[in-house]
C-alpha cells in the first residue's frame, strides 16, 4: 500500500484545519480600546469580548487597550485621530460616553465613528429605604410634583444614566426637571450609604448594583424603567404605574471613522458571530448582563435618535448650553 511521506501528511492535516477554521479567524487580529481605566464596565466589556472573539474562533487575537479619561472623551480623540481607516480596529463605548461628549463640548463626537453594533444593557431602578413612607413610583411622582427641591436623587455622576433617569423621571410627572435635585456620588457604595442612612429620599442605579438589598428587604425598589416587567422580578415597570419611563444603560461598539464597506461589514460579521457564540452567552450569564444586540443601520439610527435624546435632556437640567 502507498504512503506518503509524513511531512506530507503533516502538510495535509495543516490544511485540513485551517479550511475547516473560518476564513476572517485566519486574517482577524484586533486592536480593541476601552476609553476608561481597568476594572469598569467599559474595561470588562472589552475584555469579555477578547475572550469570546478568540474561543469562538472569530479572531486569531485581540489586543486590549485602555485610554482613561472625562468619561471616554480623551479615548474617542485618539481613536477618531489615530486609527481612521484601519479596518482592524474597535472601541467599546456606551450611554455614559454620549452624556460625557456633550457635556465636555468634545470636538470628536459619536457622529465620526462607524457604528457596529449594541451589545449589552443593564436595566435602572430607584429605590428608597424599607422605612420610606414612598411606597410606589406614584407616592414619588406625587412629592416631586408638590416640592421638587425637597425629594433629594442620589446616583452616579453628573450627567450619567442615573442624573437622565431622575431629569426624565421629572419630566414625565409634569415637574420642572430644571429643578431637580440630584446628587452624585463618585462610588455606589457611597450613593448605598447615603440611601440606608435616609440621607437622600431616594436612589437611581443599575438594578444589579442594588439586588441584594432589595433582596435582603433593607431597600424597596419602587419601579423599573424596562418596557415590560422582568421575568421573574416582582417590581414593577413604571410604565405600569402610568408612567413613561424607559432607558437603559446600554454599551456598544464602534469602528473608526474612514474605513470601507467590505471592511465594515467584515468588523460586523465578526462580532455577530461572537454574540451567537456559546463563549458570549456565559459571559453574559456570569456578568448579569441583559443581550441587547442591534446591528448595521438600526444601531447607528438607534445612536442617533439616543444622542439626541441624551443632550436634550442635559440640556433641560443646565448641564449642556445651548
């Protein structure tokens, strides 16, 4: 019987595996930038999907990068600066970033990225003391309506998700979101102290960030602002409670600006079939994060209609000028 030589042999299994492994996995090492320092939800966004890129086969590798600063504006700089048209390219942003831009009247706006795609979303919650005599979103709405000066917001930084949640919770009452009172704290678990210690009438987080003293019973969590009610969860949404709220803290990521289609497309593709990955999926399980996944065209129209949003409602509270 005739046999080949085992270098040839060796040839053949090298080839056989790599026409088994996708096409983009062979050519696919990325530069992936997280606009904020180690340890964050950026910064842990970039690298789960490092993760999950390589162990579902989409990249050969994928080097992470981290460019802390004003709330991912000094990032989006150098990325818009330093890599337009480099197709091997990507940065994590999210709602965070879109506050920051404006309100730090950042030359490099989201306007000059290639939007790729959403990826995650954590659902907001406002919570009160067990002891608070506020027992729904509606006991809430009714202090804020008869002195908006003395129902006192804690939450995350000035001009952040949990500062939009407490303007848009105003407007949709009927209050003046001008007048809001809103205090920010660096760190939860300050915000936490300050909410405990009834220093403050209420809270706005994500909701993971407070589960477990909702749980525990030493806070009430008087509304949610996803669309329908979580499966599971008994809070309410506040849009049950007749009032229209509904944001979420959402992250996403972009390419620079300048590349072409096919280079788009190829970007895109790719972190598609992360998100299907089995790799992706744990992640999520394990980091409690909600799949959000929108790509192409309804991303960037959802960007755009979210920016606007965004510097409307900073703009009502003082924090953006006309």
């Amino acid at each position: 019987m005739f046999q080949l030589p085992a270098r040839l042999v060796g040839a053949a299994v090298a080839l056989t595996l790599a026409a088994a492994t996708p096409a983009f996995a062979q050519q696919l090492e990325l530069k992936l930038m997280a606009p904020a320092a180690p340890g964050g939800g950026w910064d842990q966004t970039a690298r789960s999907m490092q993760q999950a890129l390589v162990a579902a086969g989409v990249a050969r590798s994928v080097q992470v990068t981290n460019v802390p600063g004003a709330g991912g504006s000094v990032g989006i700089a150098q990325f818009v600066n330093g890599a337009k048209g480099d197709g091997n390219q990507l940065m994590v942003n999210g709602f965070v970033m879109v506050g920051a831009l404006a309100m730090n009247k950042s030359p490099v706006t989201l306007e000059q990225v290639t939007p790729i795609a959403r990826l995650t979303e954590e659902i907001q919650v406002i919570v009160v003391p067990a002891n608070s005599p506020i027992k729904t979103a509606q006991d809430l709405a009714a202090a804020v309506k008869a002195d908006i000066a003395k129902v006192t917001f804690a939450g995350g930084s000035a001009g952040g998700v949990d500062h939009v949640m407490a303007a848009l919770f105003a407007g949709a009452v009927g209050a003046d979101a001008k007048k809001i009172n809103y205090i920010p704290f660096s760190g939860g678990g300050e915000s936490l102290a300050a909410i405990l210690g009834a220093k403050v009438t209420a809270g706005i987080s994500g909701l993971s960030e407070y589960d477990g003293q909702i749980k525990s019973g030493k806070l009430r969590a008087i509304g949610v602002t996803s669309e329908k009610r979580i499966p599971g969860s008994d809070i309410p949404t506040f849009k049950e409670q007749g009032i229209d709220l509904v944001i979420a803290n959402w992250r996403s990521v972009v390419a620079p600006p300048g590349i072409t289609p096919e280079q788009r497309k190829t970007l895109s593709d790719a972190v598609e079939k992360m998100v299907k990955s089995d790799a992706w999926k744990d992640i999520l399980k394990q980091k409690g994060w909600e799949d959000a996944y929108l790509g192409g065209d309804a991303f960037a129209d959802f960007l755009k209609k979210e920016t606007v949003r965004v510097t409307d409602v900073l703009r009502s509270v003082g924090l953006v000028k006309s």
